[in-house]
C-alpha cells in the first residue's frame, strides 16, 4: 500500500494503530462470533462498549458529574436545531459570527419562532480571519447562551481565551478541536462536535451537556430531545454502534499518547512547523490573523490563483492528499488533527521549499 499523507478536514486520518485493531476484530469481536457491526445495541458486548466509551471520555476531558454526555447522530449540523431547541424556547440566543459553520448555526436557529437570536460580533468583515472581540456589556444576562465556534475548520481561525459571559451559559460548537486543546468542560455549558475530525468515523456527534439545562422545553420531536436521550443511555433509538466503538478506540489511544494536555502540546509542535515555513516564505502566506490561528486547520496561500492550482495538483501527484483548500476560502489548507503525523508536515514544508525555489520565490 502506497503512503499518502491525508490533510482532509473530516472525514479525517485516524490512529493507524486504531485502525489495525479495529480490522483486527471486525469479523469476530470478543470471541462472540459476531462483528461489532453486528451487535445488538441491548446486548452485553454493546453496553460495555458504550459504557467504556463515555468512561474513557469523561476521564479524557475531566467531565464533572453533573453532565450528560450523549452519542447522537445527524452530525453537528443536527445541533444547530437541537440547542436552541431545548435550551433557547421563549429566550434569547447570543451568537459570535466567525465563520461558515457559524454562520449556518445562526442561520438553524433563526428558523425557530419562539427563539429571539442576536449576533454580538462578528468577524465576516474581513473574511473571518480574526476572533471578534466579545464584550460581556454586550450579552444580556437574560439569554439562555452564548454560541461559539471554538475553531472554525474552513477559515483557521481558533478561540483560545474563552470570553466571559457573565451567568449566561456558553455552548461550542467543538467539532474541529475537541480533544486536542485542553479546555476546561466546566467553563461550558453544552459542547458538541462532529466525530469525524479527532474522534472517529463520520455518523457519530458528542454531546456534553449541563444537566439543568436540559429537560425545561416542550419539543415536538423525542428524537430532538436532549432530555429523551440523556434518560434513555444514548439508546432512545438504535445508536451508531461501529462509530462509538471507533471512538471508544480512539479515546483509548488519546489516553495511551498522555491525554489531552498531550495532544495539544503535539499538536502545538506540528503547527509551528508549518507556520514558521509561512512566516519565512517568500511565496506562501497565511491570511489568518497571528494570534487567533488555529492549530488544527491551517489555511495558506501564494497570493496567485494559477500557483495555488499548481501547487494542489503537484502536491497530490506527491501523495499529499485533500490539502485543496476549501472553496470559499481557496489556496490550500493543512489540517493537522490528532492522528496526523508530524513526518507528514515536515514533508509538507520540504515540498513547499522546493516549489518557491522551482517557482521564483515571489508572490
């Protein structure tokens, strides 16, 4: 099998190890003649599974008793309806505008009657290239929360310094940088993310989320019901089952590798690398701003369109697959989640040297 390093935003690379292990008992899981595919979500085999999942995450994350943590479907676009659903009837939603997922979030949001959105800053004026700032003044301590993108996958952009939200409740959307940078789950209100980035396969979405802020609206649909699937083990209908093992797999790797304080400490080293190229090139750029950037999805640009295409087509001719960045951004973009190998950015910044000196160093 040929090596490729895989730069994709999600579905993204995972452990090989984790792989290996998965391919290992597929066809006969513990010895039950069966695949884990093929489990029944009331069986024994899969209760253990699930409940090993949530175990290993809560440890992973420091999650405090008095969270629920869910394993849905619908991916996070589902949660875009869902949280303002059960936390935001009647009330008021405060959103940060910092990019397309963002974006879409409000969007969801506004499509409910009885939910008041309002958008306190927003950093579209320049592309989201920066983190807007966010001022308590501007939040009213009424609002049931304050939604943000804790990275913004497509643009590079990062959320380090959590904004202070007075009493109301901060809910994240993590998909792209939870269990790689260590937050405080206690600073949060709700977190969820799409598995498909540092997690596992696509299919499975996280929820975390405080258990007084659910179980308060009337919705119409039990699927949609935080509460319904909290007092049902993430069981009220038939989960994803081969996702949440993957992920109980990959939360056994994190904690093997140290934990999550490891993984942002590596994934810090990995990104260095590749800006520090940025920094120094004579061709390639990032557009995002310094202090806001992202250590898992990073965004570059020669600053010509013709270079950008040159440079994609010669880097997956090399083996270097999905770095195209995405369309409403273009040029290229890197995403360095977990499982990424740093060998694969140091090859990535010896392709990129060779292509300035092949291609006259100038922007």
């Amino acid at each position: 099998m040929k090596t490729v390093y895989n730069f994709s935003a999600g579905p993204a690379v995972l452990p090989k190890s984790v792989l290996e292990k998965a391919q290992s008992e597929l066809v006969n899981y513990e010895n039950s003649g069966m695949s884990v595919m093929e489990l029944s979500h009331r069986s024994s085999l899969f209760e253990s599974i699930i409940e090993r999942a949530e175990t290993l995450l809560r440890e992973l994350m420091t999650i405090p008793d008095n969270y629920k943590v869910l394993f849905l479907q619908g991916g996070a676009s589902m949660q875009f309806t869902m949280v303002p659903l059960n936390l935001a009837q009647n009330k008021k939603a405060i959103y940060v505008n910092t990019g397309s997922w963002a974006k879409k979030a409000i969007s969801e949001a506004k499509k409910i009657d009885n939910v008041d959105v309002q958008v306190i800053a927003s950093s579209e004026d320049k592309n989201f290239s920066y983190i807007p700032d966010i001022h308590k003044e501007d939040i009213p301590q009424d609002a049931a929360y304050v939604h943000i993108t804790t990275n913004n996958t497509i643009e590079g952009t990062t959320i380090y310094d959590l904004p202070d939200t007075g009493e109301v409740p901060i809910v994240a959307d993590m998909s792209s940088n939870i269990l790689s940078i260590d937050y405080n789950v206690a600073d949060f209100g709700l977190i969820y993310a799409g598995a498909q980035k540092n997690i596992g396969p696509a299919g499975l979405t996280v929820v975390i989320v405080r258990d007084d802020l659910i179980g308060q609206a009337d919705i119409l649909s039990a699927m949609l019901d935080y509460d319904i699937h909290a007092k049902n083990g993430s069981m009220y209908n038939t989960p994803p089952t081969y996702g949440i093992y993957m992920a109980k797999l990959v939360f056994e790797w994190i904690k093997e590798q140290g934990g999550v304080s490891q993984m942002e400490k590596q994934n810090k080293e990995k990104a260095a690398i590749l800006y520090d190229e940025l920094d120094s090139s004579a061709l390639f750029s990032s557009p995002v701003n310094p202090k806001d950037r992202s250590i898992n999805n990073i965004p570059f640009i020669t600053g010509n369109d013709k270079l950008d295409k040159k440079f994609n087509q010669e880097a997956l001719a090399a083996g270097f697959e999905n770095l195209k960045g995405h369309r409403s951004v273009g040029g290229m973009r890197a995403s360095l989640y977990n499982a990424f190998p740093k060998d694969g950015v140091m090859a990535l910044v010896e392709l990129m040297k060779q292509f300035e000196a092949e291609n006259g160093g100038t922007k």
